[in-house]
C-alpha cells in the first residue's frame, strides 16, 4: 500500500499516475474551454452552434461518469481481496 500525503492523495484514489491524470484533466479542460468559446458564440449570434455545447456537455458527462463508474469497480474489487 503506498503511504498517502496531500500531494499525491487524489492520484492514488484514482489509480493514476501524475502524467495520466494531466493529460485527462488537460483534455477535458481544453474540451470545456472550447465548449466555451462555441456557447459564447453562440450568445452573440444564436443561429450558430446550435446543439454544440448540448452535445459537448452530454458527452463529457458520459465520460466523466464512466471514469467515475471505473474508480468505484476499482474500490469494490480492491475491498473484496
């Protein structure tokens, strides 16, 4: 069992390493960042991007909750040993 500190705490719940969470949080965060950009366009000039920031959000919470689906198995498996 690894010890646990404040700085790696989150990375051992997860189960990842410092470089895959960044590049998860980094996709996500530049995901979100353009979903932004579009609503905000969006705001200005409502006949475009329409369904796009809809869609963008249904789909990172699909893949927020799978990942969070993955950790719980995780867990689960790892308290029935």
């Amino acid at each position: 069992m690894k010890k646990t500190n404040f700085f790696n705490h989150h990375l051992i719940e997860t189960g990842e390493n410092y470089f895959e969470h960044l590049l998860f949080a980094f996709i996500v965060s530049m995901w979100l960042f353009l979903t932004s950009i579009a609503l905000l366009c969006h705001a200005i000039l409502p006949f475009i991007f329409t369904v796009t920031t809809s869609g963008n959000i249904r789909k990172i919470n699909e893949v927020m909750q799978k990942r969070a689906q993955k950790l719980i198995n995780k867990i689960n498996s790892k308290q029935e040993e």
